[in-house]
C-alpha cells in the first residue's frame, strides 16, 4: 500500500524523482495504464484539481471514476470504510481525496482494505496540498533553477493555507528563505518560514512571489477588503523586479493581484503552475502504481 | 433486439454460460468493445452498481455515458420511447436501466426501435435484479461447488427486496433449498421457498445466510429497530458454522449484520460478491453484444 | 486559432467539405486523436447535443470532459477567460459551448489564451446552431441530392429559434426557396426566407418540411395552445405529399406534430438527423483539429 499523503512524508529523493519524472512527461514521455481504475472523490467543490487529476489520468491511459458524492450511498449511511472497501473490490485501486476533514486520509491509512489501495491527498482541511506544492516547485525549478537561498515570500490567508503549509514543508526541505507576509487575522507561525507583517520589506529582494487566494467571505469577517487590497495586493507598482508571480488559482481579480499584473508576462506563471500540474499529477499516479511511493 | 431482463427469462444453460464467462473475465480474458456505446440510466441512486456496469463497460474498452436523469430532456417532457430512439440514432446501442417501475422495460422491450437496442436490467422495482442473483450464484459456486440440496437461508425484507425474488427465481432452477425468514411485515410467499418465522430454526445447518439490506425509513413504519434487530439480525453468536455469509450492499452495519461479524474472515464473501458484480456484468454485456442472448 | 461560430462565417466549399468527411465517417472512416482533450460547457441542458458531441469525441478517440456549471470555480466568481485560461494549460484545447448569451464565443475568439484554442459554438441565445443547420442539410441532401430552388419551409417559433437561424443562413448559400409560417408573435423576418401565415398555402408544393420545438412556456404567454395545434400543427392530413419532414427535437408531440405523423414511415428523417448528428459533429471536431476551420 502506498499513497501520497503530505509533503512531510516525502524525502528529497523522492521529490527530485518525481520532479524529473513530471518533467519527462511533460517532453512526451507515454504511458499505458489502461487496466487501471482511479476514483475522484472530492468531497469539496473544485474544477481546476479535479481536470487537472482526469486529464491526468486520462493521459494515463488508465480510467477515471467521477465519485459524485451528493448522489452515492453515502447517503445511505454507509461508512466511508464500507464504500472504499466496495470500490476496491470493483477494482478501482486508487483515490484521490479531497476533503475538509483532517484526519480522514490518515484514518484510511490504516485500514486494511479487501484489496491494496493507493490514496492522493488532492488538498485536505487548513494543512495540505501536496501535489500543490509539488508543482509550484516543478514551477521554480523551470524558472529560477534551484530554490536553495532563495527569498520566496507567501502572501495572504496563511491561516487557513493548505497552499501555504505544504509549499513551505517542501521549500524548507530544500534550503529556500521564506517569509509570509499577511494581516493580523490571516497570520500563523509556520516552521521553516519567517513572518514579517510588512508587504513591503517582505517583497523587498523576492525571487519568488506566491499569492494565496482569499476566500470572499473570510474578507469582511476579518479584515476589509478595502484594507486587505490597500495593504497586500499586488500591483505593477510594487512588484519586486525580476520575481516571479505564483498563485494557486483561481485568483481574486484586484484583491489578491491587480488585473493589469495578472494580465502582463509576469502574470503568466500562473498557467504555467496549471500546465505544470498535470505532468505532477501523472508522475504522482505513475510512481504510486509502480508501488514506488510509500 | 436481445436483453437481460429478469432471471427467469434465461434457461439454465445460459446462466451457467454466463458464469463460465465471468470466471473468464476474471481469469484476465480481454474484449475490445471500442466501437460500442453504453447508457447508463439510473432512475434511482446506486454508487455500487453503476461503478460495476461502469467498470465493467471501461474493462470491455467500450464508452459508458452517464446518462443524468435530472438534466436530460425527460425534463422538457420527452416520452423515454424518443429519449431512446434518439440515443439509438446517436449511436447508443445498449441501455442498463435502474427503475422503480416493474413494467418500463418490458414495455420498452415491445418497441421497435429506430435501430436494434439491448436492454440490462440494473434493479427493477420490487421485483427482479438478475446481475445481482447471477453474481450471487457465481459467488456461492466459488464457494460451495454447487446449490443443488444446499440449504440457502434469505433474511429480511423479503417483501420489498428484488435482490431475494431474483435470487430465489435462480436458485430454484438450481434444485437449491430455499429457506426465507423474516418479521411478519416483511414476509411474503415465494414460489420456490419455504417460510419460516424462527431465525434460529431457519439458520439451522444452513449452507449460505444470504441477509438483505433493509432500508432505514421502512423499519419504524413496520417494526421497531430494536425488535428487528433482536429477532433477526446475524451476530457472531447466532451464526451457523460452516455456512457463508451474504449480502447485496450497502449494509446496515449492526442492524443486518453486526459490525463484529461483518468485519470477521466471514464478512469477507460480501466483498467477493461485489468484485464478482464486474465480472458477471462483463459476461452479460459480452454476450448481449455478440447477441446471444434472447 | 480555428473555430465554429456561425453557419455565416462558412464558406459553401467548407459546408461541402464538411458534408463530405462526415459522409465519409459514416461510411466507416476511422480517426484517432487520443492525444486530444475536448470540454462541453453546457450553460444550457441538453440531453441530445451533449451525448451527440461526447459520443463524436469518443469515436474521434479522443477524452471529453464534462464541465458541470453548478459546481465550477465559476460559481467561485472566476470569470469565464481564467477558466478556460486554466483549462488549456491543463492541456484541453477544444470547448463546445452552448449558452444563452449571443456574444459569449465572439468575445472569447477575441482573447488572446496561454494558448491555442478552438470553440464550436453549439447553440447560442436565439440566433445560431450551426452544427444543428449542418446535419440537416446533411439529412436534406441525402433525401433529396440538392435544395437549389428546392421548397423548403420551417414552422413555428421562428422568432426564438436558432435552428430556424442557422437553417436560413446555410440554405440561401445553396439557394433553397425559404419559407416561414408561424402565428403573428413567433413571426420574424429573416433576410433569404419569404413568410407565410398560412400553413396551407406554405405547405402547398413544399420539398421539406422542418417543424421547430415549441418551448411549451412560451405558448401560453402568446397563443394558446390549441390555437397553435388548429392553425399550424403538422399531422396525416394536412401533411404534403412527398415532403421529408423533419425537426430538430425532441418533438412535443401532438403538439407540432401528431404522433400518427411522427410514428409512421414520414417521421423517420427526424432521426435520422439525429444519427447524422453524431458524423458532422465528427467532422466539425475533426476540420478544427487540423486546424482547417478558419
């Protein structure tokens, strides 16, 4: 059994390995897993992870099992347990979860299931993203070479970050500086990461700048949009010359990046961070069903 | 124009050829279906069954189309007749249909289509589900060779379960021993099998324990829980030696089965029922297309 | 970037080629573009032009992606530009579209991608439907090898109706004598089509006849429903000799046609359309993707 649960999880070596694997699907490499079944099980709205993984899988060649939870047996009360268990036996061996629950991938993890299964944290609770932060760093890496010594500075809803959590878990492995910069309500002390409430000290020197996105309705509980746009947005004023601009998507026009930013080059790494995500998602899938993750 | 529809259509032969099919299938016999379409038109939810036809249709290398009762154009007042006819012009060949409706797919059966089409039935009302009786009888013969004088005891909502009158239709034509047991609401004469009110009398040196799955809303109607649970539901106490334990799924953990049991080397067969579903659906659907089936 | 907008920015030689290469996948021809990703953006429901494009994707073989509007980012408030930004990254680059608003695909040809990308309008507001116009000249050409100075005329809501659009605009290319008929508020002049407020008269000598749906909504608020069926319902008797007739369903019968029409040998030719569909679509997918469609 071998899944892909955090960035903690993962050493250096496999990260590299799965980096240079993305890398060569992303120059042509083929695949042809077309006895392979995987399930989408996103217990939380999405559409770029959710195309991101299908597309994934379907250049694959394996098949994809759009789980529709509004419409499942989960409905009928039956335990999540009971539902893998039933998938398995079908012969869907891998899942990909996204889910608010923190625990949940982890409770999975110890079950012993009819068959081997394989699970794929496609984003969980407030802690992590890891196929995120996989493809952010595959994204540096195309841009700026190594991330060892370098300023790269997480701006926003650090707090509630999956984003933020597991591209920091991953920086740290690699011996990056990084700061967040966030109001008050958004902050949290992160190991590895070093905050500075100052947007502009903190982007002062970046080489790498990542954006979170807000969720609208955390803005006015917490702080004003207004403040927030006044003292976190990024805008072709300060921007730090020679950065690059990172965002998970989808992005907030005018709140957490102007739209004349956005829409310059510098604006383009972000759909390069999409194009990156799906060779991540092959190489992750690729490495789980060769039994090569742990 | 060839179909699955209920069990008693088919002849002995034919039953066993589709199980002699399966355990091909499950053997890793390969079929390449490219050319063929599939329509999946579930008029009630199910996430096992359509996953297994699903599977089934992606294993056979044909195209399955989820067909979302809530958006079609059955919405806009279309009759199912031209919803068919159309989906026949369109290129959909075979049709697996779920409905609460007895006689939609013998009516549908009556019609001349625009070109020839195969309907599977996937569950009809209270009265037959023939993949599910043709998975369980694979099951049983895995596992004890054969039902001829076996003694098969079936436990529960007799009255409204198409799981044991489709069962029972099988068995009987096998010379099995068909023994039902259920509260006095639940019960219903079957021709074929014989009642007995005492869930100890009837699980008396029984050879297969074949529980139903008993739906919650139903329950406090009819008969409380607790009394339901007392009187008929399987524990590691009152659970013959020897015998196997079935159940269609999803069960009601601790009210048709008691958890204990249920995750016991003897609740391991309901799995097994559900990974001989794909194998049994590929055999249907195998021979429908090559049109052996009348 | 290449794509379909409008039967008006075709030329009569691309409507040619594209009648012969779907008479061509017809007759068997054989595509394989398993390399390819094709989104349906379906802001409208639709059962038939939906299946109709997934089952021409499939046997193109190539992978649909079913962008279910409910539960995208764009209720996320992404806008539809960084939606489709992020898609083609991910690597899908062909988007049918059907929506209600009349400027949406022009806007989009508009905008400059991350890279390139193709959309096939299928169906917009009230004014074009070109694949719909397509498969019936397709199924008219088959019935009656050409429609220069051929009568045809098409019934009912013209003024809503963007088949009735799309049908003008590519007949008049091909010089066909239009005619419309329909009660005073469906009534709408169209430049290439001669109205007629009389059925008979309209009907009297005609070649084809093409009923439109009638969105049963819209009759009480402007005719009664009895009134319509009186005055312009096609049925056995009124129904002129040697006509084809057809409709782009799904047909409300008794309504703009009796089902003793629809049901006899005459009402054939609406499937066929229908199974013509499926080959234009085919061929449309097929002349974008080898970047032939201007």
């Amino acid at each position: 059994m071998r899944h892909l649960d955090t960035i903690e999880n993962l050493t250096t070596v496999e990260i590299e390995e799965l980096i240079d694997s993305a890398s060569s699907f992303k120059s042509g490499r083929y695949a042809n897993y077309s006895t392979k079944h995987v399930a989408l099980m996103f217990f939380e709205n999405s559409t770029r992870t959710r195309f991101s993984f299908e597309c994934a899988i379907n250049r694959l060649g394996a098949h994809p099992y759009i789980f529709d939870i509004s419409k499942s047996s989960n409905q009928k009360g039956e335990t999540i347990k009971d539902t893998i268990n039933n998938l398995c036996a079908i012969g869907i061996n891998t899942f990909v979860i996204r889910t608010k629950e923190e625990d949940l991938i982890d409770k999975l993890k110890q079950i012993d299931f009819y068959k081997p299964v394989h699970f794929i944290n496609a984003g969980k609770g407030k802690s992590s993203h890891p196929t995120q932060a996989l493809l952010d760093y595959f994204t540096m890496l195309e841009k700026i070479k190594t991330v060892k010594n370098k300023k790269v500075v997480i701006i926003g809803d650090i707090k509630h970050s999956r984003v933020a959590k597991s591209n920091i878990a991953l920086l740290k492995k690699f011996g990056a500086n990084i700061i967040t910069t966030a109001p008050e309500y958004f902050k949290e002390d992160i190991n590895g990461a070093f905050f500075e409430p100052d947007l502009k000290k903190a982007l002062d020197g970046a080489d790498v700048v990542m954006a979170l996105r807000i969720q609208n309705e955390r803005l006015d509980e917490a702080i004003s949009k207004e403040d927030f746009i006044k003292n976190y947005s990024l805008n072709m004023e300060n921007f730090p010359k020679n950065a690059i601009l990172m965002h998970p998507g989808p992005v907030n026009r005018d709140v957490e990046i102007s739209s004349e930013l956005l829409d310059s080059k510098i604006g383009i790494t972000i759909l390069n961070q999409a194009e990156n995500g799906v060779y991540i998602r092959m190489a992750v899938i690729d490495k789980i069903l060769k039994g090569q993750l742990k």
